[in-house]
C-alpha cells in the first residue's frame, strides 16, 4: 500500500504520461480488458461444466438456480462484448 504522497506522486506521474502519450495508455487499457475478458470467458465455461455436477450433488432447484445465472451471465457477456474483447 502506497502512502498518501507516494499515491499522489503516481497519480500525477500517471496524469503526465497519459497527456504525454494517450496511444500508449489505450494499448494498456486494450490489453488489461482483453486479459479481463478471458477470464470471465474461462470461469463461464467451467460453470457451465460443473453444472451437471452440481445438479447431482446439491439437487435440481440448485441446478436450476445455476443455470438461470449462467444463461444470464451469458446473454449479458454476449451483448457488452465489446466492451470485454
């Protein structure tokens, strides 16, 4: 954890740079989303794999429950893509 000054020095220092060079922090924000994306799209397709499991172990209505959000989960990755790939 930075200190007050320290995190006031690296907001400034971050200011600068980003006015100084905007096409370098585009790239940083591009790749951090991308990277963000894949992981949503990781931990979504091992929920969907562990459905079946669930729905064996905890019951139908948990089952259900899960997919219910998943299908949910889905259908909003699906139309914000954009903003995660």
């Amino acid at each position: 954890m930075l200190s007050k000054e320290d995190q006031r020095r690296f907001e400034q220092i971050t200011r600068q740079l980003r006015e100084s060079d905007p096409k370098f922090f585009a790239r940083l924000d591009q790749r951090a989303r991308a990277r963000r994306g894949r992981w949503l799209m990781l931990l979504t397709i091992v929920l969907w794999a562990s459905l079946p499991a669930m729905t064996v172990l905890a019951g139908r209505l948990a089952g259900a429950v899960c997919a219910v959000v998943l299908t949910v989960n889905v259908v909003l990755m699906w139309r914000f893509r954009r903003r995660w790939l």
